[in-house]
C-alpha cells in the first residue's frame, strides 16, 4: 500500500511540475509574425520582412545599365581602332625599315641609327598612349558603376518607405544567398520599376 502511495504522490508531483511550466513559462509578450494568406484561405505562412535582389539578373535588365554598357563598349572600341591603327603604321615603316637594312640601303651609319631610334621613339608612344586609354577606360568604367550603384540604393531607399522591409540583401552569383524561397526574390519588380524610373527620366 505503501509503494501505491508513493507512485501516486510521485506522478502527482510530476504534473504539478508540468502545469507550473506550462503556466509560467514562455508566457512573454511575442513579436507578431508577417502573416499571408495563400491562394487556399485556410492555409498560411509566415514572411519574414526581408527580401533579396540578383544583382547579376539585374544589370543584364536594367535599361541603364545596358546604355551605359554600350558607351563604355563604344568608347574601348575607338580605343582598340586607334591603337590598331597607329599600329599598323609603324609595323609597315619597320617592315621598310628592315627591307632597307638587308638591302645595305641606308646612306650612313648615322642614318640607320636616327632612323632605328625614330621608330623605337613611336613604339614607345604607342606602348603609351595603350596604357593612357586604359586607365582612361578603367576610371569611366568604375564612375559609371558609381552613378549605377547610387541610382539603385537611392531607388531601394525610395522603394523601401512603402515596402518596409528590414533588410534587403543583393545577391550575385549565389555568394550571399545559396537558398531562399522564391517569395523573397524582389528582382523582377525592382528592375521593373528601375526601368519605369528611367524612361521618366530620358522623356
């Protein structure tokens, strides 16, 4: 009767323990989840307020970014063209220059000589003016990713007043994100309304 008694005050004592923890614990207040509905009314899921854009889908969208694509291919092909063609000059007058050496052709030691360091001078100024237009190149081309990157956070700061979204995170190439649901991908709409934004300004 004895071992009767004290199961039964043992159990009694494991469900007071229980109803203590089932009243006091976690009874603090609870941030509300972001909550939508599905297309099916009795199903929900929970959102979390970020969202995410492919940076990569982006620039291949967005109409600016394409335009100053364009310029900034342009411009190195004027480059190449004219790099090209000053080449073109000097390896003709060091083909002549090569001729007239293996015929004995020159009327003076002297005259080799000048005419030797003459086109090492030019091959020199073209080795020049290559590395100039390339540094010119590199510095469009990151001022241009400065006005591109200032145009989109300005427009995800414009955008994000009405979103309110407590993060929004660029991805590219997968380096940020490897996995997310497809319902925080913000990128189509963003390039939407980026392009929206840029023909305002181009009209």
């Amino acid at each position: 009767m004895e071992k009767k008694s004290i199961i039964v005050n043992i159990v009694l004592a494991v469900c007071v323990v229980v109803l203590f923890v089932l009243h006091f614990v976690d009874k603090g207040p609870k941030p509300e989840p972001y909550v939508v509905s599905s297309s099916d009314s009795s199903a929900i899921f929970v959102k979390l307020p970020i969202a995410y854009v492919n940076i990569d889908t982006l620039l291949l969208n967005y109409n600016y970014s394409k335009d100053l694509n364009e310029i900034l291919l342009r411009k190195r092909e004027n480059a190449q063209a004219t790099l090209t063609q000053k080449a073109r000059v000097l390896e003709a007058q060091m083909a002549e220059f090569q001729k007239k050496y293996e015929n004995n052709a020159f009327l003076s030691e002297g005259s080799f000589r000048r005419q030797q360091q003459e086109l090492q001078k030019k091959q020199a100024e073209i080795q020049k003016l290559e590395d100039n237009l390339s540094q010119e190149l590199l510095k469009e081309q990151q001022h241009m990713n400065e006005r591109l990157r200032d145009t989109i956070y300005s427009f995800l700061r414009r955008y994000n007043v009405d979103k309110k979204y407590e993060m929004i995170i660029s991805n590219t190439m997968n380096d940020n994100i490897m996995v997310a649901a497809p319902r925080y991908n913000i990128t189509n709409e963003v390039i939407e309304e980026l392009n929206k934004a840029y023909k305002r300004r181009e009209d």
